[in-house]
C-alpha cells in the first residue's frame, strides 16, 4: 500500500495492534514495566521468549509492541543518545527529554513509520517516576499506568480496577504482572510468560524467575 493512501495511518495503526501486551505504572519509589514474551506473525506464534522491556540508560527504559526490527532500531537510536547526553553534560538525560527525543524521531519519519507503539519509562530523583505513551506518528501521552498491545483493554479493565495512587513499587509489580495474566488468558496474541522490570532510585532491575514465580500469578 502507498504511503498516499488515505487508509494508510489506519492500516498501520491496525497492524501494530496485533500481538503483544505491555504496561508501565508510576509509583511514589519509581516505575514498574511488564509485558508478556511472545512474538506473533498472524496467527503464528514465531517466538515465546522475546524480551520486550527494553533498557535504555541505568535509569530508563521502553517496552516495544508492534514491528521488531523497526522497534529494535529505535531502541539502538534512543541507548545511543542517551549515552552522548550523559558523556556531554555528565548527567543521565531526563525522562521527558528522552520521551520528546522518541516522539520527535517518530514524527519525522511519519510518512515511512516506524510500525511501533512505545511506552518510556524511567526515574530520576528530580523528576520521580515518569512514563509515557508514544505511537508510531509521534503523539506523546502520559498517564499513571498505559498499556499497549492488542491485549491493552483486558489489562487496562484489571488495572483501572485495582491501581491506587501512593503505591510501591513492590506492589505495583505484582499488580502489572496480573493485567498481563489477565490479556495472556483473554487475547490471543499475548502469552507465555511475563517479564518484569523496575525502574528507582537503585536503577534498573528485571525480577528474578523466582520472584516472579512467588507471586503466583495463574494463566
């Protein structure tokens, strides 16, 4: 399909809606990222152990949904400026300023997209934890959680439900990995397992397999 077609935004909107879930939560000690482990080409399952947290500095992350090698890519792009911001100021570069990087290298390439749905995510002490939403024209949201994916109304139904303000990272993670269980049992796209991230003032860490497994979490 032509760029020019007037169905093309839709078209690729639809697209990147297939497979995958992913969500990100604030919370006052930091922010909490989870999405599930499978990659999908239509109605085949191409890989169950896809890594879909992303790091990108020690104290900022993205979870990817949509086209792989598109959001690979960025990811590279976005590890790359960060790291020229902290050598040329001697400081992690901002959350927001990270967000607005994406959105712009997202807008500029609207006509050619990139085929990805990007949630950043990180924590500084000045600005707290921090996530935001961005598409692949570059629109740049942010709310206290954000799910992504083609199982993003299952997990968004669990986590309007039972998210509060004030919560720990502790156990806002177990609160993730419970919409993401909720979108493998009811969304085809989404399934195998679950990873987890947290983002606070220690930095960046992925939750054990037993960690994980304690909170026994069923799907």
């Amino acid at each position: 399909m032509h760029p020019q077609d007037n169905r093309y935004p839709e078209y690729i909107a639809e697209q990147i809606k297939k497979g995958t879930t992913t969500c990100a939560l604030t919370c006052k000690d930091g922010v909490v990222l989870a999405a599930d482990t499978r990659a999908s080409a239509g109605l085949f399952i191409a890989d169950r152990h896809v890594m879909k947290i992303q790091k990108v500095d020690n104290h900022l992350a993205m979870t990817i949904a949509g086209g792989v090698a598109d959001a690979q890519n960025l990811v590279d792009t976005m590890r790359y400026n960060a790291n020229i911001f902290r050598l040329e100021n001697k400081e992690v570069i901002p959350v927001k300023s990270a967000a607005r990087l994406c959105s712009n290298i997202l807008f500029n390439n609207r006509y050619f997209p990139y085929y990805v749905q990007i949630i950043m995510a990180g924590y500084t002490d000045k600005e707290g934890g921090r996530i935001y939403n961005i598409d692949l024209f570059g629109s740049l949201t942010t709310e206290k959680f954000i799910s992504t994916g083609s199982g993003s109304p299952v997990a968004y139904g669990y986590l309007e439900s039972e998210f509060k303000d004030g919560m720990g990272v502790n156990e806002a993670y177990k609160l993730a990995m419970h919409a993401i269980a909720a979108a493998i049992r009811r969304n085809a796209g989404t399934g195998d397992s679950i990873n987890v991230a947290i983002i606070d003032k220690d930095g960046y860490r992925e939750l054990s397999k037993e960690q994980k497994t304690a909170v026994g979490v069923v799907f």
